[in-house]
C-alpha cells in the first residue's frame, strides 16, 4: 500500500511542476516563459454598432485566457498582448426561405480583427480577422436571451480559435 501512495505522489508532483512551469498545460497551450498577458479594449468599428459588444467581448477574452491559462491579467506590458477591434456586426441576415417566401433563420455574424504580440518570441506575432455567426428563428427578435445565447456561442468559438493561434501550437 506504502508503494501504491508513493507512486501516485510522485506522479501528481510531476504533473504539477510540469503545468507550473509552463511546460504543458491541460488545455492545449503552450505559454513558454510567458508570465502575464495584456488584453486590451476591442473598439468596435463595425458599421453596426451595438452598444455593450466591445465591453462583453473584451472581458469575456480577458476571462476565457485567464481560466485556460497560467497567466496573470496585466493592464501593460504584458508578456503577451492582445489588441484589435471589432469589424463586422452584422444581424439579422436572411439565411433560409420558409414557404411563403420569407426567412425561416436568420444569422449574426461577427468579425473580430486580432493583433497579437509575443514578448518572448516574436515569431508567433500575427494579426488574423476571426468570425463566427449564431443563427435563430426569424420570428425572434435579437434581444435578451436570444442575444446572450448568440453571445456566448460566438464569443466561445472566435476566443477558441484565437487562443489556437496564439498558444495552441497545432
């Protein structure tokens, strides 16, 4: 029994030292020596504008990289450094026709422009547009659940994709 427990200890301690040091972390990233992250604000620059999309979509980054990561949040001088702004809001497009001729579901599509800068190795900068689009019944309208339920899966797909870009080495 003495042995089953030392094993088992040893085997956490490795695994931990390995996710504390940056090493592997379970969710895929890889953050090198990197110890904090910058996420700024996303403007939003789209031709629609919807009021509270910037804020919601800024700390819902900032939150998505701060539970998959290791990373302290910094306001400057990050490690890691995310910057961009929203180009595409763009609801209520027509996706499919019903029988009269009208739309059936309809789309929200939006287009997040990302800069990405890496302190420790610059050769993983990049800048890339990433988008997503939640579809609904045409019959809705896009407000209160609706448009929380569009939120949360757009914003988990394009923080997926960016945080497979920038830590996720594939």
């Amino acid at each position: 029994m003495f042995k089953n427990i030392t094993s088992r200890l040893i085997l956490f301690l490795c695994i931990s030292a390995m996710v504390s040091c940056g090493i592997y972390s379970f969710t895929g990233g890889n953050t090198g020596s990197a110890k904090t992250i910058q996420i700024d604000f996303f403007n939003n620059d789209a031709n629609f504008v919807e009021p509270s999309l910037s804020q919601e979509f800024t700390v819902n980054l900032q939150d998505f990289f701060i539970t998959q990561t290791n990373l302290n949040l910094v306001k400057s001088n990050g490690d890691l450094q995310f910057e961009g702004e929203i180009t595409r809001y763009t609801p209520d497009t027509p996706v499919s026709a019903n029988a009269n001729q009208g739309a059936s579901q309809t789309r929200l599509t939006i287009q997040i422009n990302v800069r990405f800068y890496n302190k420790t190795d610059e050769s993983k900068n990049f800048e890339q547009k990433f988008s997503h689009f939640f579809d609904y019944d045409a019959d809705q309208t896009l407000q209160g659940s609706v448009l929380e339920d569009a939120y949360a899966e757009i914003f988990e797909r394009i923080n997926q994709n960016i945080f497979n870009a920038s830590l996720a080495n594939w």
